[in-house]
C-alpha cells in the first residue's frame, strides 16, 4: 500500500483561508518551485495536485510539472472542482470546465483525474435531485474520459452520502467514473468511515486520507466547523481498519494525506510539521501491507 500527500494540505500557503476561522501565514507557494519539492523531501509515492491551485494551466506549466514527477517516478492524480465541483449537476459551465481538464490530465501524465460534483453548500438540499442531475452531467464527462484513458474519480465532498455516491456510480455505468474516498467527510456527514469504506471499497481508486475530531465548537449540524481536520493518527477516524477494508477489497492506490480546516492546537503548528508527523504515521500503516518503493521496488 502506498502513501501519497494532497497539495491541499497547504491550501492557506496558496492562498485560500477561511474567513473568520483561519489567519494568513504569511506564505505562498507555488505547486511547481514548492509543493512538488517539499512532497519529494517526504518520499511519498504518489502526489495529488489541486488545479485551483495551479499559478496558470497552459502547456508549458503543465511539462514542466510532469517532467519533475516523471524524472522522480512519481504518480500524479489531478484534482478538479474545489470547491463547488458541478454545483450539484446544474452548472454547464463547470462541466465545461472539467471537461477541459481531461486533456490537460493527461498531459500532465495522470490516470486518475479526482472530481466534485456538489458541496457542503448543497448539502441541506435534495439529494435526489442532486444525484439525478449529476448523474446526466457525470455521463458526459465520463465519455471523453474514456477517449483520454482517465479514470474520473468523484469524491465525497460533505454532499453525498456513500449510498448516494453509489447510486451516482450505478447511475452513470461507466468504468471510466471511480471514487476517490474522503475518510474525514464520511463522518462529517455522520457516517462509520470505516463502514463506508467498506460500502464504496470495490470502487475506489483513490482516497483523501483525512482524519477528524470535534475539538473546534460550533454545532453538529455545521457539518465543516463542528468536525475540523487533525493530523493522521490524532482523531476519531480509524484509519488503520480504513486501510484493512482497501487492502482486503484489493486497493492499489494510496493513502493520500488530506488537512483542511485544522483544529487547535494543530493550527497554531505550521503546515510542514502536521504534514511531517501525520505522513510518518501513515507510512506505519501502509508498511502493514508490504509498502514498496515505487522506484526501486524495495519493501520498507
């Protein structure tokens, strides 16, 4: 089993804080010059880049990029849609968007290319309805996927329950539309992640492995505030029997450390050191299922 890291982890060094319950730290970064090295430094076998993030998207962008993983042998995913994906199925223009991306997935090298169909904007609304239409948009997307050979991973984004992600899957029947699981959004909407886990597992190709206390306040129903992010290994999630059920379903992606609303006292530690302690701990998990360098094929 692999252990991977989501440039997402450093959403405030790109530039994106959340007002009222984040501050600025001072610093930004850039996915090539920044992120890219600081993942390598980590020895991660699998780097997860969120196109939001990227400073522009044009060819020249996109080679640099893939010459750095290819010449370190890493496999990329590239993520799309933060932070209302499809706005639940009725934005023509952000399925647009994704469609664009598809191309630009490949280029980069990527097989796996994570999406968001809604958010936790939508969340109080009707799922049906919700599903429906994502599913009519996913079909689309999930046709020029096949022509590109890219696997649309759709991820569960405080929208969808793993019921529902199931049905948009069955909805949509196409090889080419998997799951990327979020371990921490399972519980945010009050599901048992590792039970959900075990419900999506024959589709998952890649996951935001993220886990979640209740240390910050607010409300239950406030399903972002009430359960804010921690790092691997410090909260409520099981994250070692999340790794059983993907061992045991036959799993081949990795473990992919996710942060992003921090709890205290995470947030008054710096991006680096959460990231740092919660990938030592993941690498402790994935070396239970025979972890391997991906380069040079030796077990650690």
């Amino acid at each position: 089993m692999r252990v991977g890291l989501d440039s997402y982890c450093f959403h405030r060094y790109f530039g994106e804080i959340y007002p009222g319950l984040q501050e600025d730290p001072g610093i930004r970064w850039d996915m090539k010059d920044d992120f890219i090295p600081f993942a390598l430094s980590l020895n991660v076998d699998e780097v997860a880049l969120e196109s939001c993030f990227f400073p522009t998207f044009d060819n020249n962008y996109i080679d640099e990029l893939r010459k750095i993983l290819d010449d370190a042998g890493k496999p990329r995913i590239l993520g799309w849609g933060h932070p209302d994906g499809l706005h639940a199925g009725t934005d023509e223009a952000a399925l647009a968007d994704l469609i664009a991306h598809i191309p630009q997935a490949k280029r980069l090298g990527c097989t796996i290319m994570r999406i968001v169909a809604s958010s936790m904007i939508h969340v109080k609304d009707d799922h049906s309805i919700q599903v429906k239409a994502s599913i009519k948009m996913l079909k689309k997307a999930a046709k020029v996927a096949e022509d590109f050979g890219i696997i649309l991973a759709i991820e569960n984004h405080i929208d969808f329950t793993s019921q529902e992600i199931l049905e948009i899957i069955h909805g949509v029947n196409s090889s080419n539309l998997r799951i990327n699981l979020d371990t921490g959004n399972a519980i945010r909407l009050f599901e048992d992640p590792v039970e959900a886990t075990r419900a999506l597992a024959p589709f998952v190709v890649s996951t935001h492995t993220k886990d979640i206390t209740n240390r910050r306040g607010g409300a239950p129903s406030a399903n972002f505030v009430w359960w804010p992010s921690c790092p691997a290994g410090e909260g409520l999630v099981d994250l070692p029997g999340v790794a059983q059920v993907l061992f045991d379903s036959g799993f081949k992606g990795s473990l992919a450390l996710e942060l992003d609303l921090l709890a205290t006292p995470w947030d008054k530690i710096s991006e680096e050191e959460n990231v740092k302690s919660s990938i030592a701990y993941l690498k402790t998990i994935a070396s239970k299922y025979g972890r391997q360098d991906i380069v040079t094929g030796e077990s650690r």
